[in-house]
C-alpha cells in the first residue's frame, strides 16, 4: 500500500461499513452527485445508488466488511483495490459473500468521496 495515502482509504473504508449499517441513503452520502457504481447493474448518480444498495440490503445483505489490498494516489484521484465481505442477515443469515471492488475516490470540499466503484 502507498503509506500517503493510506490513513485516507482506511477512513474511507471505516466510513463505507459503518455507513452500509445505516442504510443506502447513508451509502450514497459517501458517493459524488455524478458518480457511477458498476455492479450486477450500473447505477449512475446518487438517487439510483440508493436504489441499487436499498435491493442489496433488502436481499439480506446488510453489513461489509472492506479490506484495502492497493491504494495509490494518481493525480488528484485515489485508487483503492479491495476485496470484500458481505454479511447476510434474515434469509441470508450467517451467510457471507467474498468478492472484490474498486474505488476512484476524489476530494469534494475536503471530503474523500467516490465517483467510481466497481464491485465483482
């Protein structure tokens, strides 16, 4: 990992889970108005970010787990390569899903937000 930019990604990741327990609407604070997310669908700006994490967690998927595995910094951009744990509850509980993601982060009046991310 590249030690500069590496306190920033662990924030970014501490503010992600803690964020992902609280709902989508508090997902989608973490992501820039124009943003787009690549998953099982694409989701572009923040009302349809809501809409994709609100169907993820309503499946039963409502914690994560996000460990950085590469982060660097390229111009004004941090990149951050994760591998991450899903956590199921209701009719997924004690279920778990392991997979990997990607973040373009950007610094939006002081503040790391994403404005791309890709999940697998």
């Amino acid at each position: 990992m590249d030690n500069t930019v590496e306190p920033i990604a662990a924030d970014f990741i501490r503010r992600y889970e803690a964020a992902w327990a609280k709902g989508a609407e508090m997902v989608a604070e973490l992501y820039t108005n124009d943003s787009v997310l690549v998953g099982y669908r694409t989701a572009t700006g923040r009302g349809d970010i809501i809409k994709l994490v609100y169907g993820i967690i309503a499946q039963g998927w409502t914690g994560i787990e996000i460990r950085a595995v590469n982060t660097r910094k390229i111009g004004d951009v941090i990149l951050v390569v994760a591998e991450y744990t899903a956590l199921g509850s209701g009719a997924n509980a004690g279920k778990t899903l392991n997979a990997t993601s990607s973040y373009v982060l950007v610094c939006v009046d002081g503040v790391w937000l994403v404005t791309l991310h890709t999940a697998r």
